[in-house]
C-alpha cells in the first residue's frame, strides 16, 4: 500500500502535498504516539493498518 505524510510545519514541510503518497515500505522511521482520533491521542502505535482512519 501507500501512504500520505506531512510535516509538522506546514510552510516549510517537503511533504506528500508536492510529491504525493509514498510507498510503505519506503518507510524506514516509525510513529511512537498517536495524536489521530483523539480517543487515541498519546497511545502507542502498534499497527499500521488501513482500518485505523477513524474520522472521530
């Protein structure tokens, strides 16, 4: 599958809004928290599957 980043900074951030998405297994970092939904804000993540883009 593909993925859609952003940076944190919305001005500067060399993100997916100028290259579009990337493939998964480009990914060489890995999340440590979530801060989307925020039912979940701050729990560790675990998974990255598609089922988790909850629009709460």
């Amino acid at each position: 599958g593909h993925v859609w980043v952003e940076g944190d900074n919305k001005r500067a951030s060399y993100d997916s809004r100028h290259f579009g998405c990337i493939a998964r297994g480009l990914i060489t970092g890995r999340a440590l928290y979530v801060i989307w939904p925020p039912k979940r804000f701050g729990t560790k993540l675990t998974s990255f599957n598609d089922d988790d883009d909850d629009d709460d």
